[in-house]
C-alpha cells in the first residue's frame, strides 16, 4: 500500500521507510521458523526500548 502523495501523518509510512520495509520482507523470506522466532522477538524487544526511551524524553521535556 503505497502512501505516496499523502502527508506525513505518524500513521503512514515514508518512501524511505516503504522501501527499507520491502528489503526487510525480501530478508526475512527464506528464515527458518526458529529464526523469524527469534527475529520478531528481537523487533519486539527493540520496539519496547524505543518505546522507553520516548516515554523518557518527553517525561524529561
């Protein structure tokens, strides 16, 4: 789904991050089970440090 010509609202995506999307589908496509695993639970941690890490700076804004 392309979003190209609507303004950047926080729910869509860039250009640059639709295609950084694509290459990280093209990677992930040959993973085994255990490594997608391994994989989302890694995204899901890194989601959750940078979720921290907003929560931090705007309590220190």
């Amino acid at each position: 789904m392309s979003t190209a010509g609507k303004d950047n609202l926080p729910g869509n995506l860039s250009l640059e991050q639709e295609f950084k999307l694509q290459v990280v589908k093209d990677q992930v496509t040959g993973l085994s089970l255990e490594q997608a695993q391994e994989y989302v639970v890694e995204v899901m941690r890194q989601m959750m440090v940078k979720d921290n890490l907003v929560k931090h700076l705007l309590k220190s804004a």
